[in-house]
C-alpha cells in the first residue's frame, strides 16, 4: 500500500475505535496515530498481545488496523548481518534495526498470527494480502542476508488453524503451501520453508509430496553465494541435511568476505573511540577520571559531522559513545546532562523519518541495557516521555501502561 495513502488512512483507522477502548489502550491508541506506521502497528499488536484487552471486537479490530499500518513501515524485510559484520560497522547498526522486527514482512505476519485465534477466516484473508518483498539476488559485497522465517511461521499457522475440515479434505491447505513453496527464489527460505512443512498438520502423504516438491525446487534453484554461505549453517543445525547437500552441490562460495563500512573513520571519531578506551579504564570517582571525563565530554559537546560520513554513521557513532556514557557515569548532573543531550539529539535526528527502524535501535538499546538498573531506566523513560518525540513517547506509555498491569 502506497504511504501516502496510509497516512490518510490512519486518522479514519483510530477515528472510530478509541471511544470503544478502555483505558491504557485508548492511551496508546491515541499515541500511535502521531508515530511513524512501523511504530503504530506494533503498539497495536503489542496491546493485543499484553493479554490485558477482554473486548474480541476491539482485538480484532486492533490487529487488522495494525496490518495495515505496517504496508507502509520503510523496511521491506528484516535482513541479518553475516558473521564478522556486527560491530562498529553499518551492516551491525543495520542488523539491530532489523532485529526489532519493524519491517512490513515481519509486521504482517505477526499480525496474521495475532488475528488466528480471533478470527481464523480473516487471519487467512490476511495472510493471502501480505505484501511479499522480491529476494533479489545479492553479491559477495553483501554484508546482509535476507530472513524472512517470520512469514512461514505465519504460513504454517494459517495452514494448521485456518481451514475447515472439509477444506482440510479438499487439501487447500496443502495447496496454500505448495503456493508459497512455488513463490520462493532464495536459499535464505529453504529452512524455514522445511521447517513449516515438518510441523504442519498433514498426512505423511502430503508431507512427503511437500518434501519432494521442496527439493526438486531447490535443485533447480538459482543461487548466489553471499545467501547460499549464510543459509547453509541454519539448513545443516535444522537437521535437513540432504537439503544442505542439494544447495551445496551447486553454489559457488563466495571467495571474499563482505564489503563493510566502518565506522571511526574521521579523526575526531578516531580520537573519541581512543579516550573512550581509555575512559573506561579509568575510575571516574578519581581526579584524573573526573579531568579526562570532563575533557571527553567537551569533545562530544563540540563533535560535529564530517563530509565523509553519512547521516546514519555519525547518527550511530554519536549514540553509541553516549550509551557507553551512560554505563560508566554515576547519577548525578554529569549524566543528567549526558542523558538529556542524549535524548534531545535523537529526537531531532533526521534518521527519524528517513529510516525509523533504524533510528529507533540505539534508543531501544540503551532503555534495553538501563534494565539491570532500575533507577537509570525511571530516568530513561521520564526522558523519553519529555521528550515530545511521538515514538519515543510511545515507547514509554507501552512500556509502563502495559508492563505495570501484567
């Protein structure tokens, strides 16, 4: 679905059902209409499955709302990173977004699944509408693979729970398998793929048509290396060994590892990646600590970007020298301030519109470390909360709305 036709759509999505909602979800509700779809539509199914909403009318209407919200999230399909390409790097700042699951692919899904044990006819009317990402082939330079197992975990749940017996007799959910098995291009779906046909709840007649159909198909297969390479470990781990030695029968493994885009590569980056080492092997309650934090601290006040990095590189570099601020600075009005310049810059990033998944991972990572520390996460969340950032203020409702009632 085109975005801008979503965001016309969201005010006559929320205009009706938050008068039926009781509260916290009328709350949240309300909130998610003002965030990006990626954020809207997982608040709504978060609501759903906090177990906490009684009306199944409501339910319902919730998940279909957020299956269509998540159309428009920016990222087509999660992807994962490659071994060796997740640290100071913009395929590991990549894989953590994509690990949030805010892609339309992962969205959709989820919402199918939430919708089954409400309504098992829509969750199937659903799932035949779920917007399908073409898996183009990659290069060798490709520092992430495609993963698109969230969709069969739909897949297989519909073809269990969403036909009729006399359906089930007319083997249409052996057919909407096959279809789907049919559709695939990548080797980054041959494990999930087995994996739905190995639970799905069919006769061992269907189920070994379903296998022979899957390995005549990865047989004829065309394969590049970078997604063959990635997809071969999770195949053999999964136990489908003949389909590992199909796939390996006819790939060319890649020779080169992945072109990678480091991060600290400006000299300021360089120099503040160097005293953060050091910083860290300092106690911070001594004098030297204290002078070498206060001289950090005045390098990152006065950091600015440089032309050779993009938005997203320094956007990544400057969060995380704040998060690492944050594990090793006691409470007190140094790490007020840390937090606060923290919370104001991300909330004024320009990565929030231009990729919010990604925007959203160094925020989500630091509320994710402050849970070992209640007293750093209450001033998290009261930052996040002031901070007018309609996600960020999402976050914090859900966070505290739906945990504190559970």
């Amino acid at each position: 679905m085109p975005r801008l036709l979503v965001l016309f759509l969201i005010p006559a999505l929320f205009a009706a059902e938050p008068a039926k909602l009781p509260e916290p979800f009328r709350t949240i509700a309300d909130l998610a209409s003002t965030a990006p779809s990626e954020f809207a539509a997982d608040a709504l199914l978060r609501s759903v499955e906090s177990g906490m909403l009684a009306d199944r009318a409501a339910r319902r209407e919730l998940v279909e709302h957020a299956f269509e919200l998540a159309a428009s999230a920016k990222l087509p399909i999660r992807r994962s990173a490659v071994q060796g390409a997740t640290t100071d790097m913009e395929s590991g700042s990549l894989n953590q977004a994509y690990a949030l699951k805010l892609d339309v692919l992962s969205l959709q899904s989820r919402a199918v699944i939430d919708m089954l044990p409400i309504d098992a006819a829509k969750a199937r009317e659903m799932f035949a509408r779920i917007v399908r990402p073409v898996l183009a082939p990659l290069t060798c330079d490709d520092a992430l693979v495609y993963e698109p197992s969230d969709f069969y975990l739909a897949l297989v749940a519909v073809a269990n729970s969403a036909f009729t017996p006399a359906e089930k007799a007319k083997e249409l959910h052996v057919n909407l398998l096959l279809e789907s098995l049919g559709l695939a291009t990548s080797p980054s779906q041959i494990a999930p793929l087995a994996s739905a046909i190995q639970s799905a709840a069919v006769t061992e007649l269907q189920r070994q048509l379903l296998w022979t159909r899957l390995e005549a198909w990865v047989d004829k297969i065309q394969t590049d290396g970078r997604s063959a390479d990635a997809a071969l470990p999770g195949i053999e781990t999964a136990g489908f060994s003949a389909l590992a030695a199909l796939l390996r029968a006819k790939t060319h493994s890649c020779a080169t590892g992945p072109k990678l885009n480091r991060y600290w590569q400006s000299e300021t980056a360089k120099q503040l990646l160097e005293k953060g080492k050091k910083l860290r092997e300092t106690p911070i309650s001594t004098d030297d600590g204290q002078q070498q934090l206060n001289a950090y601290l005045n390098l990152v006040w006065d950091w600015t970007q440089d032309s050779s990095e993009s938005d997203a590189a320094f956007y990544h570099e400057k969060c995380i020298v704040y998060t690492a601020l944050l594990d090793i600075v006691p409470p007190g009005p140094t790490s007020d301030r840390i937090l606060a310049d923290f919370v104001d810059y991300v909330g004024n990033s320009r990565l929030y519109q231009q990729s919010p998944a990604e925007w959203f991972a160094d925020p989500h990572t630091v509320l994710e470390r402050a849970k070992t520390n209640p007293p750093l996460r209450r001033r998290v969340l009261k930052a996040y909360d002031d901070s007018g950032n309609p996600a960020l203020v999402l976050e914090v409702a859900l966070e505290e709305k739906l945990s504190r009632e559970n």
